[in-house]
C-alpha cells in the first residue's frame, strides 16, 4: 500500500528510453536505445516531451526513425505516465500494421510485455480500434477516411497522428470542418494541457503540414561544422561534388555535404562527428560557437521541428548524389518533375513548388485526318447506339452525337447549334423551344450507312449546371434526357468532383467518374468533368486502329475545324496539388461548348451501360410467383 501510495517519479523521456528501451528489429537488433544514434530525434522525443508545446508537428525525410521516436513516445504516455492515448491515421484499416510493426514489438521487446493485453484485442496479434493493456491504460485508434463518426467518441489528452496530410481535407458529406479540425475535438476537453503530435511527409507550401510548421515556432536542427565552428542545416544545394560525374560510381564517391558557412566538403565520417553537437533552434534564435543557443522562444505553444537529410544519420550523401545524378541523367520531363519532387519531400523534408507541364498536345492539323468517309450526319456501319451531349447557355444551345460501333471505335457524327433569343422572350421559354426541336432530332434518329434504317439517341445528358430547374423541366419531356452537372468546369469550376463511397438515398448509382444523385426528388447526374475531358482527349491520340480511338464524321473541313477548336480549346496538363498528380483542364482558348456537349455524350454512353446494367439484374431478381400485384390506381 505504501509503495503505490508514493508519488510516483515521471524520468525525462531519454532517460526513459535509454533504460527501457531496445531495438526490436534492424542493425541495432537487440541494443538498448542510445541517444547518440540519431542526434535528431532524440532532441525531438525532448521537445515532443516538454510541457509547453501543446502541439508538434515533425517534419523530416523519410527513414529517419520518426517512427521509432513515436512509438517510444507512445510508450513513455502508456507505462511512464500512464495515461490513455488516441492514435490518428489516414486510414483505420492501418491500425494493423501500426500496431504489428510499430506499436507491438516495441513494447515486446521491454519490461512492459507484462502489461500486453492476453485476451481479447491485441491479445493474440488481431486488433481492435481499442486496446486495453493490463495496466488499465488505452490506445483508440482513428482513421482520416470515412464518415465523421470514426473522430467520434473517444476523448484523451494525448493524441498522435501519423500521415497527417491525409487529414487536411474536409470529410465527405461533413459540415463539422476538416478531419484535422475534427480529431483535434478529441482532446479539447483538456485545452491547455493537451499533447497533440504530427508526423508526415510534406507535400506543398498549402499542405497541412507545411502551414502548421509554419505557423509555430520553425524549429530546425543544426549541428558544428568541425572546420569554422558554426552551427548549420546544409540543404539540397549543399550537396555538390556529383555534378560532373559521367557514371553512378563517380556521383556516389564525390558527393558530399558542404558547409553552408565556409564552405568545407564534410566526408561522411566527418558528417556523423558533427552530427553529435546537434542544437535545436527556433525561428529568430541564434546560436554560438560554444554551442548556446539564445533568443526569446517564439510566442507560440506549438512547435514545427525540422530536420534534413544532412543532419539525418541514416542517411548518406553518396546516395543521394546517385538520386541526383539520376535525375540529371532524365530525359522525361514528367519522370523528371516526379524525381525532383521525391527527393525534395522524402530526402530534405521541403515542399513541393508547384508545378504543371502540358501533356501530349492535339495538333488540329493531324486531327483533320480523323475526318472519315462517311459523311456527317450518317452513322457508320455497325453502330449499335447513339448518345448525346448538349451545352446550355443563355445565347446558344450546342448539342453533338457520339456513334459507338462494334467495328470500330467512337465517331462524333453529328454537332450543331441551336440559337437563342434573348429579347423579348423569357429563357425558360426558348430553352424549351429549342431543346424541343434537337429532342425531336434525336428522337427521328440518324440515318445507318448503307440502309433506310434511323437509330435514335439512345441516352442525352444536358448540361443543367446553369438554370438547372428549367433544363430539368426539359428533361421531363423526354425519357432519355437526364439533367447533369460537370464539376471542375464553366460554372462549376471552383467545385471539385467528390465521388460518394456508397449508394443511398442521395446518390442512387454510382459509375466511372460519375454518379446518379436525387436532388429535391429529381434525378440529376454529377460527372467528374476533367475526367471525362481528359477520357475524350486520350481517345484522341490514339491511332485510328484502335477500338477506343474517337474520330469524326467526313464534313466540310471549315465546319471540322470550327469543332475541332472547340474540342481542342483546353489544354490537359498535370499538376501537383495536395501531394498528388491531378490532371486539370486550362482556362479555354475562344470556344469550348462543343468540347462540353461531346464530353456529355462520351459519358452518356457509360450512364446508360451502367443504368440497363441494373435494370437488368432487377429483372433477374423479381420472382413473379411472390410478387405483390398492384391495382392500376396503386401503381
């Protein structure tokens, strides 16, 4: 009784880590946690233990034991203070494996085995969301995906989130602001004393990560240069020595880190000596050659701790000259731009500069010769369906028809435009006038090459992203019109595409980058217009030959050009945007509504597949024996 009575002592965490914990896997297999390993993080597990950050966000390369240092601090948390503990990660399938990899061995390989839940979750290598350890403590783990509910629940004052950047984005379908926003929420109960830490790999100046290191104290880690003394954090451009090398074995041995200072070449055992005098240093500190850092703290409680390869024991320059000299050696710009983003995230811990770079442009010239025999207005022999596009605006209504065929692969055969008054006349009114006259069009059918027979449109998305109330009362006409928006273009160009992970209530069907949603009782489809865009695009390039390859109707070659600069009036480039690869469209060159209208007509074609497709398996379902028979008037 006495002895659980006594206060108990909370040891510093370095002293904590170097008497309990050992190295459950790599080269230090077995040896007890020193320090001296990784001068970097053991001043991160200090600042991450110091009760006046509330909040830490770490930025470094990767493989450079920031998981390790996590893990030891979830620990010190758990058996040291033994306190409860929530776990953040972009995805609560990880759980697994941050438990398995991370979390587990580490406490199997110290005196805390004891407290190693034997029975139920983690008992037995499964876990749960929750794990409840023998010494009444716990660790809630949380994901970034999914609805609001899984950063519901649990609260602590301690919580870790891995991969932080996944949280930067607001949740599907949520009000409740960003995901970040929402599992702060878990400790807010104890504002103020609250430990909040972050890791990820950094993406752009916009990311998460980088605003939050940002905006604390910009913490980086410098150590002595053995040559003039000053203390410093080499960057990219102080790698240097591979620049001329013809062969991998020459970057290798030449690379070397160079003193920001006095410029020295650092060998790699110089290198790691300097790495033992490692100081942190906030924004507007100074340090002195006598290694004592002074200046006020930055008027903020959350710390922004960085680190680079050069002050990175793990890593080793001759190596990432190799990356360099790689990167040098590249001819492929986008290959390149994927490179030089890799070693600016992973290897110095910098944001991305965003940057874009055109793909593959569409020549109008070459895409003259895509015109075939068969003239406009006719479908080619073997067309088994029709399907429309139409692109409402208040002066013009352009409309263009996409033939699919079993022989060959799609053909806009036919485009035209419809003019609309604007004096005199309300816009609901000539919107249903003309749009009556291109149904009916549709309606009649084109013509099949080489018979009297005319195949109608088999299914027509109209842009209804303007006006939307009267293009849906225009799609009540007629059956095989649907009202449909293209998010990330013209009046929804600020709106990006978010694709609903489930069918319900609101989103009916789901399809290829496009989904069925019921809007005030109305059906309307949400297409994600870049990828559809960029779908006709690519079909572009292709040779003739190929079944996918989109070619046009044999027209007079004015009327083929007019079309093929409204097509060709975006460009597709790729971005870099929220640490990803995104194809984007430019803003247009003259006109695009026929690009639009055919864009609808490409994607009415996977509409109708997908929405037959599940007519059809209903029909498989419906047992007539137990069916229910309705009166007309039921019905």
């Amino acid at each position: 009784m006495m002895e659980h009575a006594r206060p108990k002592r909370v040891r510093p965490i370095l002293d904590f880590a170097e008497a309990e914990m050992r190295y459950p896997t790599g080269r230090f297999k077995g040896q007890r946690f020193d320090r001296r390993y990784q001068p970097a993080t053991s001043l991160l597990m200090e600042q991450m233990a110091d009760p006046k950050w509330l909040q830490t966000f770490v930025v470094g390369p990767h493989q450079a034991g920031k998981s390790l240092s996590i893990a030891i601090f979830a620990m010190w948390i758990l058996f040291e203070k033994q306190e409860d503990l929530i776990y953040g990660m972009p995805d609560i399938g990880m759980r697994a494996v941050k438990w398995q990899k991370d979390l587990r061995p580490m406490i199997a390989s110290s005196r805390y085995e004891q407290y190693l839940p034997r029975k139920g979750a983690g008992s037995q290598g499964g876990v749960s969301e929750l794990i409840l350890f023998e010494n009444s403590v716990s660790i809630t783990f949380m994901g970034a995906g999914g609805g609001d509910t899984q950063r519901a629940g649990a609260t602590s004052r301690n919580l870790i989130i891995t991969e932080a950047e996944s949280f930067g984005t607001r949740a599907a379908k949520s009000d409740e602001g960003s995901k970040f926003e929402q599992i702060l929420g878990r400790v807010s109960h104890f504002a103020g004393s609250e430990k909040v830490i972050a890791e990820s790999t950094i993406t752009t100046e916009d990311g998460l990560m980088w605003s939050e290191y940002s905006s604390g104290s910009q913490s980086v880690v410098k150590v002595q240069c053995h040559a003039c003394y000053e203390h410093v954090a080499p960057e990219r451009e102080h790698l240097v020595g591979w620049e001329s090398a013809k062969t991998e074995d020459e970057a290798r041995h030449g690379g070397r880190f160079s003193c920001p200072e006095c410029g020295i070449l650092w060998n790699e055992e110089q290198r790691r000596a300097n790495l033992q005098t490692a100081v942190l240093v906030h924004a507007g500190q100074v340090v002195g050659k006598d290694g004592v850092v002074s200046g006020e703290l930055p008027p903020t409680q959350k710390l922004g701790f960085r680190f680079s390869a050069a002050t990175n024991a793990f890593a080793d320059a001759g190596s990432i000259a190799v990356e360099e000299f790689g990167l040098k050696q590249s001819e492929n710009a986008a290959k390149k731009d994927s490179k030089d983003r890799a070693l600016n995230q992973f290897r110095f811990a910098k944001p991305v500069v965003l940057k874009s770079h055109e793909l593959d442009s569409l020549d109008g010239r070459l895409l003259l010769k895509r015109a075939a025999d068969t003239p406009r207005g006719v479908c080619p022999a073997g067309t088994t369906k029709l399907f429309g596009g139409m692109d409402v605006r208040k002066t013009q209504l352009h409309w263009a028809v996409i033939a699919f065929s079993e022989s060959s692969g799609p053909r806009i055969i036919q485009w035209g435009m419809e003019q609309m008054r604007t004096e005199g006349v309300l816009f609901e009114d000539e919107l249903l006038r003309n749009g009556k006259i291109v149904q009916a069009r549709f309606t009649d059918g084109f013509q099949i090459d080489g018979s009297s027979e005319m195949l109608p449109v088999s299914l027509t998305l109209c842009d209804a992203g303007w006006k939307t109330w009267h293009v849906q009362t225009l799609c009540d006409l007629d059956d095989w019109w649907m009202p449909s928006m293209g998010f990330g273009t013209g009046i929804l160009k600020t709106k990006g595409y978010k694709a609903p992970r489930s069918s319900n209530d609101s989103e009916r069907l789901i399809g290829d980058s496009w989904h069925m949603a019921n809007v005030g009782g109305r059906e309307l489809v949400e297409l994600d217009a870049s990828n559809w865009k960029s779908t006709l695009h690519q079909r572009l390039r292709l040779e003739l030959s190929n079944p996918y390859a989109l070619s046009f109707a044999g027209a007079d070659e004015t009327e083929l050009r007019e079309l093929i600069s409204h097509i060709t009036s975006e460009k597709e480039i790729e971005e870099y945007i929220g640490g990803e690869v995104v194809t984007t469209f430019t803003e247009p060159i003259g006109e695009n509504h026929w690009l639009d209208a055919s864009y609808y007509a490409l994607a009415a074609g996977s509409v109708e597949r997908f929405v037959m497709g599940s007519i059809e398996d209903e029909e498989e379902e419906w047992d007539p024996a137990t069916a229910i028979t309705l009166g007309e008037s039921e019905w």
